[in-house]
C-alpha cells in the first residue's frame, strides 16, 4: 500500500508541475526552458521554512510567493525577447539557480538539504491533500482558459503583433501569465520538498525543465486534460516499467519523437481524432 500513496503522492507533483509551465508556454506561448528553476524555489523555500519551524500549511504559500515574485522578475527581465530569445534566457536562470544553491552552504551546498520536517499528515493524508491540490490546480486552469485573460493569453500565443495592435496590454498578460505559472511551481516545489524530505541543486536542473517540457508537449500544449494525462502517464512509466528508469530521457524524446511526427498536438489531438473522426477531416465522412 505504501508504494501505491508514494506513487500516487508523485504523480500528482508530476501534474502539478506541468500543469504550471502549461499555463506560461500553453495558454501564452512563452516558451520557457528554465521551469524547474521555479519549483527549486518553491522547494528550498518550504525546506528552510519547515526546518526553521513553521507548518507544512504555512510553508506553502510563502513558497508560491517567492517563486511567484522570482518568476515576475524574470518575467520583466524577458518581455522584449521572443521565442528562441526567451527560450535561452529562461534556461539561463535554471543554470543561474543551480549555480547559486551550490555556493551556498545556507542552502546546503553541494549536499542539498536533509531531513526535512515531517508534515505531520501521514502518507495517507498528504497524498490525499496532494491529490486534492492538483485536481483545484486544473480546475483553475480550465477556468483562467475560459475567461477572458484565458483568451487574450490564446492571443498573446496566436499572433503578439496584432494584440498589441488592438490595445491589449501584452506584457501585462505575460507577466501575468508568468506569476501564476511560477507561483504554482513553487506550490508543487514544496510538495516535492515535504515528500522526499530531501532536496538537491541536480533535482531542479536543465533536465527536468526540458522533462516538464516534454509533459506538456506530449499531452498537447494548451490542453489541460492533456497535460493531466500525459503528466500522469510519464511520470509513472519508470515505477511500471523498471527498464526504463536508466533510460527515461530516451524513452521520453522518442515518445517526443513519435508523437510531434503523427500526432503534432499531442495526446489532446489524438483523443479529439479518436472520438470525432469526421470534424478533424474537415467535416468528410
């Protein structure tokens, strides 16, 4: 049983953290190689908190607050660059994470962090308020999608120029879109954080990031339930199939591989061709 909550309890981080960067690269088409960064953040932030005595409850939000706040710098920092521009400096502030947290010894340095505080809610529990947090993390999801800021990030994704053209506000958006997406990367740090109950600059590196990135690909960037399932899915994969877990990045750019080649709008496009046939050909029979 205690394998099934461990499972569980990581698939739902897993969610939670693709379900945050499909928010920036999904909804408003920044492309960020530099995700995990956000959830280091958000998981050094808890640890520190927690070892300096305060609640798992109340290292959370302080957790998303911080990486949040990082994220509307970074943010500020790349709102005159685009596409392959943005996607380097965001892969900049991975590295910059990486090589600060080894030169700190405050934040363990080369060692990371160890033992965490227990959040007191048993295996069970904390499966289940993880479990809880990831299914409101996409309900809120499939809400901002609907809403008007949803629309003008699908704008934003579309065609910048002509948002800017017809008065829309665009780096209000993209800073918008950025503090959400960062912040709820620090939400999913913490739970990573409390988990393992032992953190390390190598668990939030380049790797990762383009492992998020690949989560959201493949389950359709911009689909939530998309991004659900193929989270879901790949995050298990290396606990199902044990080969796998030497091999899971090329597994994963295979898979990557396949699907951009048959399938280039993921899992979602292959589910809405499954189901209805005829309207992805264009209405023939």
């Amino acid at each position: 049983m205690n394998y099934e909550i461990t499972l569980l309890t990581t698939m739902a981080i897993s969610v939670m953290f693709a379900l945050s960067l499909n928010l920036i690269t999904g909804f408003c088409g920044q492309i960020s190689l530099g995700h995990a960064a956000f959830q280091g953040i958000g998981a050094y932030a808890a640890a520190l908190l927690g070892k300096a005595g305060l609640p798992f409850l109340a290292t959370l939000p302080l957790a998303m607050l911080l990486a949040g706040a990082v994220g509307v710098l970074v943010g500020l920092a790349s709102l005159r660059v685009r596409a392959d521009f943005l996607a380097i400096t965001t892969m900049g502030v991975v590295f910059l994470f990486v090589g600060v947290v080894r030169q700190q010894d405050v934040l363990g340095g080369e060692l990371g962090i160890s033992a965490i505080p227990d959040h007191g809610l048993g295996k069970a529990g904390f499966m289940v308020v993880a479990l809880l947090v990831c299914v409101a993390m996409a309900l809120l999801s499939a809400y901002i999608r609907r809403t008007w800021m949803g629309r003008v990030f699908n704008g934003i994704a579309e065609d910048e120029d002509t948002m800017r053209v017809l008065g829309i506000d665009v780096p209000r958006y993209k800073l918008a879109a950025f503090a959400i997406g960062t912040a709820l990367a620090g939400l999913s740090g913490g739970f990573y954080a409390y988990h393992l109950q032992f953190i390390g600059a190598d668990s939030f590196g380049f790797v990762e990031s383009i492992t998020v990135l690949s989560m959201v690909v493949f389950g359709g960037i911009g689909s939530v339930p998309g991004v659900v399932l193929a989270a879901a899915l790949l995050s298990v994969l290396p606990a199902w199939f044990q080969v796998i877990g030497d091999y899971k990045l090329l597994v994963y750019g295979g898979l990557l591989f396949l699907m951009m080649r048959f399938s280039p709008g993921g899992m979602a496009a292959l589910a809405r061709r499954f189901f209805n046939p005829v309207a992805t050909q264009g209405g023939r029979p």
